[in-house]
C-alpha cells in the first residue's frame, strides 16, 4: 500500500514540476508529453490536484493553483529568512538602486528567496523562486565555498555548465575562487551567468561559520562596478547574521 501510494506521489509531483516559470497553461497532451505518463493517469491525477487547489483547470488546459502559493508561503525557514531579511535588501537596494537578490543553496543550485529590483534594474535570468547553478553565480560560489568538503567534491567533480563564454568550468580555478571568497568575505560574478551582468555577493553567516544564504547586487557592465559596493552588501549581510543568530540564541 504504501508503496503504491509512494508511486501516485511521485507522479503527481512530476506532473506539477512539468510546469517551468515561463508556462501559464499546460494542456492534457503537453502534460503527458512532459511526463511521460499514460494520458489517462495523468488526466486522473490531474484531477485530483484541481479537487486539492494545486492545479486550476481552464478550457485549453492545467495551470499552477494559489494553493501551491499559500504552501510555499508556509515553508518556514525560508519565510522566516525572508521576514528577517527584507529590510536589511530594502536597505541595500536603496544604497545601490541597482537588483538586489537573497538566496540559499539546495543541491548544485541557488534558490533566489528574493529579489528586489526598480525602473532601471538589469535584465536577470534571475527571478523569485527561481534557480541556477552555484558555480556560474556570486550567491552560488559564496554558499559553495561554505559548504562542507563533501558538497564542494560534488559540485566541483560533476559536470560544470558554461552558460556564457565566461563561466568557469575549470574546477581548478573555481576552487581557488571558492578559498579567495573564504579570505575576503565576498564573491564576485562577471557575466559568468548571463552575457552582460556582474554581481558580487558576501554569506550571511550564522552558528559559527555556517553559510545560512547570501545577498547580493547585481548591475549591467558598464554602468555597475561590483567592487564599489562591496562594503555595502558584505553590511547588509552582517546585519541579517548578526540578526538571525540573536534570534536563534533566544528560542
């Protein structure tokens, strides 16, 4: 029984992950591409996330459900992050006005958390909810510099994705990247994930030297200069550790 409830989950969630951030309705047919899945179990399971709010059913196809909003919203270590975080991003942002981003570290990936942006912010590939790689990101590489030995070999001993021609896929000078973070407290990023974008980026640091997320500024070359805002995103992230470590140490 419970393996065969293990299986319909299973299903149903690669149902639900079929959606990518650039899709708005998915038809029946697209849905059972994308999955793979007979048509009839996805029809079945696809009804029976519409009856739970995850999937909304329209008359061309399935699109993502508030339900699932209202669950993200409630996936407390990042919510709390982010209620802590946002006014020390708030403050970065009106320091810089150029995107500020918020971001944690989930496997080979950054999670953006957050990402505050005005009228004149840089195209990014970036967006809330979002991922990319650690090793062609300023988030990413100070996460990845933090993390323990086991997930640095994993990272850096697995295929590297050049995502431009400046990413760096040699593990060799990405591991020196990752100690020269360790000595300066902040990371840097020149259109290593996007042609065009640079980025630096400092850890926020909680219970001793663990890397709980990292903040960044992100700006188009030419008009941003990621060196002159090192002070300010390396305060914004002192800040929200200081902050989460007192608030950790009173519960």
């Amino acid at each position: 029984m419970a393996h065969d409830l293990d299986t319909v989950l299973a299903k149903a969630v690669t149902i639900l992950r079929s959606f990518t951030p650039d899709d708005t309705v998915l038809s029946l047919a697209e849905l059972t591409r994308r999955t793979g899945l007979p048509k009839a179990t996805v029809h079945r399971l696809a009804g029976d996330l519409v009856s739970h709010r995850l999937l909304d059913r329209s008359s061309v196809g399935y699109r993502l459900s508030g339900g699932l909003f209202e669950l993200g919203l409630r996936a407390s270590v990042e919510r709390s992050l982010l209620e802590l975080a946002m006014p020390f991003l708030q403050d970065l942002y009106e320091r810089t006005h150029e995107t500020v981003h918020l971001g944690v570290r989930e496997g080979h990936d950054v999670v953006y958390v957050a990402k505050i942006g005005g009228h004149r912010q840089a195209t990014t590939p970036s967006r809330t909810g979002g991922r990319m790689p650690v090793h062609c990101t300023a988030i990413g590489k100070c996460l990845l510099a933090y993390a323990d030995d086991e997930a640095q070999a994993d990272v850096l001993g697995g295929p590297l994705e050049r995502r431009t021609p400046h990413t760096v896929v040699a593990p060799g000078l990405l591991r020196r990247q990752l100690r020269t973070v360790l000595e300066t407290g902040v990371a840097f990023e020149h259109e290593e994930s996007a042609v065009g974008l640079q980025c630096v980026a400092a850890p926020v640091l909680a219970e001793g030297d663990r890397a709980l997320a990292a903040i960044s500024v992100t700006g188009p070359v030419g008009r941003f200069r990621p060196e002159a805002h090192v002070d300010a995103v390396r305060a914004a992230a002192q800040g929200l550790g200081s902050l989460v470590s007192r608030r950790r140490s009173l519960v």
